[in-house]
C-alpha cells in the first residue's frame, strides 16, 4: 500500500497491473508507477508466474547456487523491486511456460500457465480485481509485447478478467462484481521511441543499442497510431533502474538497459506509452493520464 498521506492528489485511486513474470513490472511502466504512488494511489502488481524457467541474463549471476535456486531468487528479487516502487504485489500461482527454442520449437510443458484453459486462469485474476477494486488495470496486448507465450497469455486472462470480474454471473464464488473503469495495453516498447533514442545517441556521438534492432524492425504506423496515453515520468526513470536492478538474474546493469544515458531519456522521450482499449468514463484521447474520466465515488454499474 502507499504510504502517501490522505490528502496526495491520487489518495483512493487504485491502479493493478498484471504481468507475466517477476521483473515484467519494472522493464514496463515502472516510472509512472512510481509517479503514481508518489502521488497517492495505491498501485498493485499481479505477478502471473514465479518466473521459474526464466534464463539467466546477466553473466555475474549466472552460477550453479543461483540456478539451483531460480526460484527463490526471483521472489527474493521482486520483493526488492516491489518495496523500491512502493507497490503491493500480488502472486497468482501459476508455472512458467518457458521460452520454446527451436525448430519446430518443442511443446510446452505439461501444467505451465500458457497452456492452463482460459476460464482457470482467469479465475485468480477476478478473484484480486473484486477483491482490491482497482480503477484502472493495464497488461500487454495481443501479442504480449513480444510473442513469449506466458505473455500471450497475460493479455488474454487480464482482457477475460477485466469484464468477467463485471458479471455477476461468471464466478459468483469470487466475491461482488466490480468493473474496472479503464483497460490499457503497454506500448512503451514502441517503434518511435526507440528510433528517437537512437538519433540522439547518433547525435551526440554515442554508440547506439537500437542500431541493429532497428534495421530489422519493419515500421507499422498503424501500430504505432494505437498510442493513446503518454503519462509523463520522467522524473521517476532512476526509480524504474532501481528496480530494475533488483532483478539482477535478469538485468546485466553493463547491458542495453542502461545503454543510455537517464538524462538523453528525460530530454527525449520522458512518458511511458499506453494505449486505452476500454473505457467506461468519459476519457477523450490523447491523453497524459491513465486515470484521465475517472471520479471516486462515481457508480459504474456492472454487467447484467
């Protein structure tokens, strides 16, 4: 919980994102979740997976104790990111699905979350909306962000989740219905940004990550046209490294994710990207805000 006082501009707003391993939610939307709860909302994170078939990316982390262990480690981990952010975290159980290699690549194994039926998985999910009540939730679209099948499916429970927890007639077990004001997806790994932040190291005579990224990344302007929120946070990008640090199986700090400087990011490119793809408030786009519409108090009915 936020340890804001009562009268912060934000106090009683609730925000939860759901995501698909511990680290997810310090590598997407870290910085507007710590503007966030800075500012008096109560922030939440759903972790879907204990990451437990996660690589190793960070070569000073990569030893026999530390593989033994994946899996405290990665706890021990998100409970860093989580008390840096000042969030609330919230496991939902399931096992990761690993990332298939190979061609064809393998099937996934038996009893991971990518190949648990929808209406399973999404049950913890509407369990947690019902039970914190959240005003805005954000997860990955449709391709997850990038195609990892746990990711795929995050997006598709989170899309379930968001209006099944609204129906009083799917899962009346769980608790009273409760509709989330507004959906998001993350898009601030997007095409534009990258491109942004590649000139200006070109410009200042840096040597570029996205180089060879971006010479392989077909434009979609369409793609990019989906960003509808840009929250400003760039005042909270050395809270997002912190966290981002924490996951240090994951994160190698001499790696890309720290290949440009914080300062050229601010100057850039300081928002993180969303794009609204449900709202039952009056929400006009583009906006700066995922709480844009929203007022306390205000009734949403449920659905029929």
């Amino acid at each position: 919980m936020s340890d804001a006082p009562a009268t912060a501009p934000r106090s009683g707003l609730r925000l939860l994102h759901v995501h698909a391993h511990p680290d997810d939610e310090s590598s997407k939307g870290a910085a507007s979740t710590a503007k966030y709860v800075a500012e008096g909302a109560e922030v939440h994170v759903a972790t879907c997976t204990g990451g437990e078939r996660g690589s190793i990316l960070n070569p000073k982390m990569d030893r026999p104790e530390i593989a033994e262990n994946i899996t405290e480690v990665r706890r021990q981990e998100m409970e860093r990111a989580r008390d840096i952010l000042g969030i609330t975290q919230h496991w939902l159980g399931f096992i990761d699905s690993g990332w298939p290699e190979g061609d064809p690549k393998p099937p996934l194994p038996e009893g991971c979350f990518a190949l648990v039926p929808l209406e399973e998985a999404a049950a913890p999910l509407v369990r947690l909306i019902r039970e914190l009540r959240p005003h805005v939730l954000t997860t990955y679209d449709e391709r997850g962000g990038y195609p990892h099948p746990d990711h795929i499916k995050c997006h598709e429970i989170s899309v379930a989740a968001s209006a099944w927890a609204a129906d009083p007639e799917k899962y009346p077990e769980l608790g009273e219905p409760w509709q989330v004001s507004k959906l998001y997806y993350h898009h601030s790994f997007n095409r534009q940004r990258m491109q942004s932040l590649h000139d200006a190291m070109v410009a200042h005579g840096l040597e570029s990550p996205w180089e060879e990224r971006l010479r392989e990344w077909k434009p979609e302007p369409e793609w990019d046209a989906r960003v509808t929120t840009k929250v400003p946070c760039g005042e909270y990008f050395g809270v997002r490294d912190q966290a981002l640090l924490a996951h240090a199986t994951q994160i190698d700090p001499d790696g890309f994710w720290f290949a440009v400087p914080r300062e050229l990011q601010v100057a850039v490119w300081p928002t993180e990207d969303f794009e609204l793809v449900t709202s039952h408030v009056s929400a006009p786009t583009p906006e700066d805000d995922l709480f844009a519409g929203i007022t306390l108090g205000a009734t949403i009915p449920s659905e029929a």
